[in-house]
C-alpha cells in the first residue's frame, strides 16, 4: 500500500497529539521551527543528526 508522506505525518502528529497530549503552543513552535530550520544553512547538519 502507498501512502503519501503528508497523509503519514499528519497521522503520526494527530495520534502523538492525542497519546502525548503536548500543550498546542509547543506544537505550533516545533512545526514552525522545524519549517523555518529547514531552508537555512543549517538544514544540512539537521539532516545529518536525524540521520
């Protein structure tokens, strides 16, 4: 079964949310954080840390 990237991490997200149950705030700073790291020069060591 192929399932879109998008559609896996938005069910990912939605069940840490719900399991977890993080204050929103820290969610909205973790995505935005991670959108605005991931087109800076440090996009390169994130990846190699993730990796």
């Amino acid at each position: 079964m192929d399932v879109p990237l998008w559609l896996a991490l938005l069910a990912v997200g939605w069940l840490g949310v719900k399991l977890a149950r993080p204050p929103w705030w820290l969610v909205v700073v973790l995505l935005l954080g991670g959108y605005l790291v991931a087109d800076t020069f440090l996009s390169p060591t994130v990846d190699s840390l993730v990796k």
